[in-house]
C-alpha cells in the first residue's frame, strides 16, 4: 500500500505542475502580446516626435493659425 500512495502523490503532483506549467504559458502568451501593443505604441510616439522635431526646425509652427485675410 505504501508504493500505492507514493504513486498517487507523485501523480498529484504532477498534475498540478502541468496546470501551473499552461497557466504560466498562458500569462507570458499575454504579456508578450502587451509587450507588442507597448512597443507599437511607442513606435508611434517616435515617429510623432520626430515629425514634431523636423517642424520645429523648420520654423514651422505646428499649433499656429494661418492668418486670416
């Protein structure tokens, strides 16, 4: 019986890991997905300031009205 019970605890246990092992899969699957959306994100924000920076040297002004006639 003592074999029996070592068996079945060490089955236990292995099926917790394998749960532990897909929730984890699982948790890092979403954080690489956020990962890309940041990273995607920040891209834009790049290339807006350098689009701001290029205006800026240029003299031209990216908030100004045109004047009216």
């Amino acid at each position: 019986m003592m074999h029996e019970d070592r068996l079945v605890e060490i089955e236990t246990r292995i099926a917790f890991q394998e749960d532990l092992l897909q929730e984890l899969n699982k948790t890092i699957y979403e954080q690489q997905k956020k990962i890309a959306r940041l990273e995607a994100i920040c891209n834009s924000l790049i290339d807006h300031v350098k689009d701001l920076s290029e205006a800026a040297a240029e003299g031209v002004a990216t908030n100004e009205r045109p004047p009216h006639y």
